[in-house]
C-alpha cells in the first residue's frame, strides 16, 4: 500500500545517473584517468572567490539568529531587490522584487510553477530535447506532458507542428535556452515567431498560453553569442533561474522565479506559485545563501575552461566525421550517433570506458549527449576513441 | 487559468503570519518593546558557535567543487553515517546510514512521506492540536486530512474515538511531540497503547498503518522529561526530523527522514520517499549544511533561556488563573481561553498588543498558543496584561 508512481520514480534511476555509476564502477577497476566520464553536467569550475569570502563576511558580521533565521518565504527583500537590480542593468527591464520569488534552485521552482499553471485537464509542452525531469515534474504537478519533436538539426523549434499541438488545453510550454542536452541558444527570431504564434493561439484558447522559461544556463554562453531575455520578446514568460550553473553552487539550492507584471492575472499566477510551493513544504530558500546572493547577484563565470574544452571537443568530434550541433551555451555537446542508434553507440563507447548518455530520455534517440565538464587532457585524450567508434 | 487551490493557499496566508505582520505594523507605530509578539515558533537561542566554526573550517579546508557541488539525493554518505552514529548512540537502536534520506526540513521531508505513503483512497490522520500546514501537505499528496479530535486537557490521545476512525483507508497517523502547540509530550504509556492499537487495526485492514513522527522538537525539553524514540515503540514509524529549533537553524533547511528496516516494505517506502521527493523537485539538501551536520550532528542545545521563560510564564499565567496545558517540550504554552472562545480572547489581547495566536487553525478553537521566544524581559512585562485581560 505505498504510492506506486513515487515508488516507480524512487527505484528506477535516471539513465544518466546509472551511467555515472558504471563510472565510478569502472574507476575503481581501471583507474579514473582511464575512464572518459561524459554523463554528469556537474560544474568543473569552482565558485567566484568572492562567493566564500561573502560566507567569510557574513559569518563575521552578522547575528546568528539573522542570519540563520526564517526569511520570508518568498526571499529576503534584499536579495530580490539585488536580483531585480542585476536585471534591470544587463536587460533594460523594470524588475521589481514583488515580481521575484527566491526558491530552492530550478527544479522544485519548476515544480511549483507546473503546479500553479495546472487548471483541471492543463497540458504543458517540452520541446525535444529535453531535460528529463520535466515529465515527472508536469505529471506530478497533475498535468499531462506532451514533447514537441526536434527541429534537427539546428534544435530551433518547428513551428508547423507546434502550432498543431497547441489547444485550449495548453497551459504552457517549457523553454530551455541554452539548451541542456543541445548546448543551442534559442534565436531572437525563433523567440519572435513563437511570442506570434503563442499570441494567436492564446486569443484562440480564450486564457493565456505561458512560457515557462528554463535558465540556469542563461550565463554560460560562449564568443559573442547573446541569450535574449525572453520576458522581453514575449510577456506571458515565467523565468525559473539558479545559481547552480552560474557560481557553481549546484548542491546550496539557490535560485528564483520571476513572474513578470505584464503577464497576464500576475498577481494571482505570483499567489499560486507561492501556494503551490507551500503545498510542497517550501518554507524559504536556504537564508545563508539568500544572503550571499544579496551581494553576489552580479557576478559571472569565468568560462574559459568551459570553452577550451569545448572548442578542443567540437572540432575533434567535427573532423572525426562526427554530425555535432552548433554548441553556443551550457556544457554539454549534442552529436548524431553513427549509425542512428545513439544507444547502441553508448554501449560501444563504453566498451573503450568513454561514457556518453543517449537521447532517448532527452526524446532525441539518434543522437547522444556529452558534457564536457571534464579536464582538457581526458578531451584530447579521449578523441583517438570517438575516431575509432566512428569508424567501427 | 491558474491552479485555483494553489492560488488560495498563495493569497490567503496563515492566520500566525497575518498576527506576525499586524505585531510588525504594531512596532512601528507604538515601539518594539511595547509590542509583546507571542505570535511566531522562531528560535530565540542562536546556533551552538561550533555551527559557524564549522563552516569556517569547511570553507579553508574543502574543494569548493565539493563543498557546494551535488551530493547524491539521499545526502552525502558521511552525513547519514554520523546522524546514524548519534541516534545509536542515544538510542541503543542500529540505524544505518541506508535508512536515512538527508532532507530540506522538516515540512518538504512530511511532504514526501505523505505522497510516498498516499495509496489511491488514502487517509492520513492528525491529532488535535496540530500544525496547521499539515492540512494543505496531506491534501496536495492526495490524500484525505482528518481530524482526532483533541484530548483535552491533557493532550495525550483518545484512543477510544481514534479507535472508530481508523479505517482499512488509513495509511497513516501523523505525531507531533513534543507537540507544536501544545508544548505537551506523547509519554511512553500513551504511545505503547497507540501501537498496540494500530498493529491490531493494521491487521484488520491487512495493510500497515504508519505513524508518521514529526519532530523538529525532540531535543527541546525541560527537566527530566523524556521524549520516547517512537520507532522502539512501533515498528511502523517514519521519523522526520529538522536541524531548525535543535540547532537554531530554520533558515537554513535541513534534516532527515529515518525509514527504519524493520518497518514493513521498508525498502519500497524509502524508495517512494525518494521518488515522491524528485517528483517535487527535491535534487539534494543544501550541500554546506549537509557537511555541517556530518560534524554537528551530536550538538545539542543550551536551552536555559527557553526554560527561564517557559518557567516564568507558566507560573504567571497560572497564578493569574489560566488553565495551561502541562509545558514539556517545544516552546510553547497552550492555553484555555477564558470564555471559551480563544479568536475573540485574541482580538481582546491585541487591543493591549499582546499577540497570542486562537486555536481555530490548530483543532482547538478555545486554546490559544503562547510562543515563548521572546526576551525574559517582556515576559515579565506582559504579565500584568494577562492578569487585566482574565480579569476583563
């Protein structure tokens, strides 16, 4: 007598996850510089030296009982005001710290967002590829998940089919730029034809049709490629942001929904992500790293190593023969597996211990993910492999 | 459009919160120390200084790539292994670092165990008093909230009327103690005849029946008062704990769930405990925290102060002819509302801006609770006021 879909989603590790393992696994029996562990999108560079010195501070100056105490649960004012500060300086925009609610990194603010969008019968859209956990998140938050499917191979969005999926039903549709498995940035003129076309069908549906934006790797973009602030292209956005990526902090859990004033009922969508949170146990985001977010909103990732790997991964891939997707963000690199099966490919990668996840969970089985968080030796290193898996 | 049961949860905040911010306006207008705020259960005792201290040697001595990097979803194993250490230790039990979950608090931990536990139909019971939130996290789990009524004025249970609701729907009872309001402690008498009543209704239901124990207070007690380990009482009990009054940590979310071995389908509940927390979101407890407690897991706290005024305000108020719930644990005092009618005795209060919160939202319309986290000072100085206002 035991929830069997909280049951099934406990015992069956993500695929990812059961990779990552097989590392370890493997480690321990080969060595670790043997082992080409491309599976986990774990940060390789460490947090800003200003986040550790802002902990420093705090811990120095201020009362204990503050500074470890309950905030508010939708943040301390001082951390949506440095927030909304930060926005408004990069995008021009008029943020204000009412709009902004602090949560526990992007997935449970995906979670509570999902929640609060899920009228009775809602349907919420992800476009392929996709990240995973988005299914368990919209079915749990009591919506049905649909995928639109990719747009390969420059993973924009294919907007004939879309336009097919969109019905009265629609609540939303899932935004993920840059993209986690792709590595692409959503253009602005994809960012354009959507807002038209989710205007047109939002008219049809009588309620509005939300984007709900997905941004932890917002920061993580590489030579002059620009991430617009979609928000500004389309007003019934909601953004879902975390520090995870852009200071390294992925285990702190710091992050916030902005629900925009222009939205369509704002204030009553702001309330339901509150209460939607609530009803999940959410009581405030972790206050130590509220507070040290108040001071370090602004900061940015050094992305060199990111982008020497790379640049180094991508052209290897490139002149190996491999079909690689244009990688502008994130860490990760999305290639079309030789022969089209990428989880038969996986499982000869891992004959030689490179480790590549395939793309049937991101819902793009013939191409398979490699994220490059890893040291630029095992790069270089493991390219005379990829060389030797295509010709196979 | 919008997900109308989390947008009421979002606008309509608890009635404590409302009381809070009214003693908040208060203070602006009339001056902090005439205010006497009885309203809120935030710690007044700061964190034990080796908390910080801790954090300080973390930040010289650890990666920060692993200090504030992923851990697994259950929680870093030397966490489990040295909250296993110290419930052996004080319990003579052998919990092992497998049947721990390292979770965000308390409130997200009772969320995942409900939805873990929420069979199609289920029913899960709470026992008046009780935490008002627990309501909207049964529900948002799927399941149905009742109610056994209070046992007045001793607050144990009523086994007889507890007897009757148990039904083969039952999945579980959900335990508070040391009790938030009541400030009361379930005694070993009380919950060996709980047990024998459940083992005895689980069998006819041919199902187990857990109790579900919440206990953020279990080290706040005075005197020599015993608060019973309940799983070495009844095999069935899933035990969520929080780091927040123990260590004056509530800001910061943390904890765990304790699924014990011998409880029945243990394997499968803490599989479902960990699936129903992903599907909220749940992708790790803050990492820092997790590595704090690994080595504050022992520490207990200085609870002088709590005591002070626990002492001083119980004796005032029943000398001035209150009847007070027996105070043992937490810090709060549970009192009979003179009349009868505990929300028109709080409105009375406020008008000599003395806030204590009614009863209505605990189960207990006339009882109001007393929150005793406030200076000694003030305790003393509002003793006049509760005289006047038995007198009125």
């Amino acid at each position: 007598m035991i929830n069997e879909k909280a049951y099934a989603l406990g015992a069956n590790r993500s695929a990812i996850r059961d990779l990552f393992e097989y590392g370890r696994q493997r480690c321990a029996v080969v060595g670790e510089e043997n082992v080409f562990d491309y599976s986990l999108g774990n940060p390789y560079i460490p947090a800003p030296a200003e986040v550790n010195e802002t902990v420093r501070q705090l811990l120095a100056g201020t009362d204990p009982l503050q500074l470890h105490g309950y905030t508010s649960a939708v943040g301390d004012l001082q951390t949506r005001q440095a927030i909304a500060d930060d926005l408004n300086l990069r995008y021009g925009t008029a943020v204000s710290p009412e709009e902004l609610f602090i949560g526990c990194g992007a997935a449970p603010e995906l979670c509570a967002v999902f929640r609060a969008l899920a009228f009775p019968g809602a349907q919420i859209l992800a476009i392929a590829p996709f990240f995973p956990e988005y299914r368990p998140f919209v079915e749990s938050a009591g919506a049905d998940f649909q995928v639109v499917p990719a747009d390969v191979p420059d993973f924009q969005i294919r907007m004939d089919v879309l336009e097919e999926m969109l019905t009265p039903n629609t609540a939303a549709i899932i935004l993920n730029s840059p993209n986690n498995p792709a590595g692409t940035v959503y253009t602005s003129e994809t960012l354009y034809k959507l807002a038209a076309l989710l205007r047109k069908k939002s008219a049809e549906a009588g309620h509005p049709i939300y984007i709900v934006a997905d941004e932890p790797y917002r920061e993580l973009v590489y030579g002059d490629v620009e991430v617009p602030f979609i928000p500004t292209i389309y007003e019934n956005t909601v953004v879902c942001y975390s520090y995870s990526k852009s200071l390294s902090l992925p285990g702190e859990r710091i992050g916030y929904v902005y629900v925009p004033a222009q939205a369509a009922d704002s204030k009553q969508l702001y309330a339901a992500v509150c209460g939607a949170a609530r009803s999940a146990g959410h009581v405030c985001a972790p206050s130590l790293w509220q507070k040290v977010i108040a001071r370090c909103a602004h900061l940015r990732p050094d992305l060199q190593a990111y982008d020497r790997n790379r640049r180094a991964l991508y052209e290897g891939l490139v002149n190996a023969g491999y079909e690689v997707a244009k990688p502008e963000g994130a860490f990760y690199l999305f290639v079309k597996a030789p022969g089209g099966n990428a989880a038969a490919f996986s499982e000869k990668a891992k004959k030689k211990d490179v480790l590549v996840v395939p793309g049937d969970s991101f819902g793009c089985p013939d191409y398979f993910r490699v994220c490059y968080c890893v040291s630029y030796d095992k790069i270089i290193r493991s390219l005379p492999l990829f060389e030797a898996l295509i010709k196979e």
